[in-house]
C-alpha cells in the first residue's frame, strides 16, 4: 500500500512540476524497494568530518532547520545553509552491480546573480551520484537509477550534499535498492 502511494505521489509531482523528465544519462526504474535508509536516521554532519570537498572557510555548522523529515522524504533548505550535508547509515550490505533508484524534487531555485546548484549523494569516499544545474531554474522532478562501481557495507555512512546560492528547497523523495 506504501509503495502504491508514493508512486502515486511521485506521478502527480510529474504533472505538477513543469519541466519534468528523466535526468540525461539515466534509466527510468519500473519498481522501488526499501528500507536501505531509514528517514529517521538522517543527521546533520558537522563541518570536521563533512567528506565532500570544497567547503569554504565561511560555511560554518547548519542549524537544525536546514533540514527536516516529512515522512519518508528527506527536504533541505539553503535558505537556512547554502552547504548542507547529512548522513544516514546503510541498514544493508549492498554488492558491486546493485541498482539504486533516484528520486528527487527542487523548487524554483532562485538567486539573486547567476549561480549553480549542486546535489550529491554518496559514501565517504565515493560520489554515487552528482548533478550540477544553474540557477535560475524552473522546479523539477529528477527520476532515474545508478549502478554501484563498488560494494556499501551495512553501516556505511550515506551523504546527500546540496549547496547553492540563494534560499533554495531540495526533496530526496527515494534512494533506494532496485529489486534484482
């Protein structure tokens, strides 16, 4: 029932959301399954032990409302921290070869001068998934799958980056295990 609900969902975001589509690149997945991650866990990382490179000197630590959990979906807001970074375990090994499943959300993003947008998920050591837009930007629904290029050991940290200029709002709807 979960899972008829959030399709639904994610199909009445595609006919709201103007320019809506696949990302370039990527596969158009049939099914969704989980839990790989659990909405829960996600946690702020603090700046000391934030993986993913290029953070300026002047970004310092996030309040606790530059993110926050909607039921299953993870939402960062930029106008709180334009560089966020959160984390949540793997609840699951996953092998080499797996398919993860991508859904995501972005509001109008706006700034005040031409900027880019960045959206990043990944382990520790391994960018799974990048995707760099320029702002201004109509809202877009992004749908698609990746395949891992290496195993995730269960408890491995799982980051989602975002970082802009301007006061901007992302929604991570599923990342997710595709069934075999």
């Amino acid at each position: 029932m979960q899972r008829q609900l959030r399709h639904l969902w994610l199909c009445a975001l595609m006919v709201v959301c103007g320019g809506c589509g696949d990302e370039p690149g990527m596969t158009t997945p049939t099914t969704i399954t989980g839990p790989w991650l659990l909405a829960s866990d996600w946690a702020l990382v603090e700046p000391e032990k934030d993986p993913i490179p290029g953070r300026p000197t002047h970004a310092g630590a996030c309040e606790h409302g530059a993110f926050r959990l909607e039921t299953d979906v993870l939402e960062l807001d930029t106008g709180v921290c334009p560089w966020i970074t959160v984390a949540a375990p793997a609840q699951r090994p996953l092998a080499a070869g797996t398919t993860l499943t991508i859904a995501l959300l972005h509001d109008n993003l706006i700034s005040n001068t031409s900027a880019l947008s960045t959206f990043i998920i990944g382990t520790a050591t391994t960018t799974l998934y990048e995707r760099t837009v320029p702002i201004p930007r109509p809202a877009q629904f992004v749908e698609g799958a990746i395949t891992l290029t290496e195993p995730v050991p269960e408890g491995a940290l799982i980051y989602v980056h975002v970082r802009n200029h301007g006061a901007n709002t992302y929604t991570l709807l599923e990342v997710a295990p595709a069934p075999p």
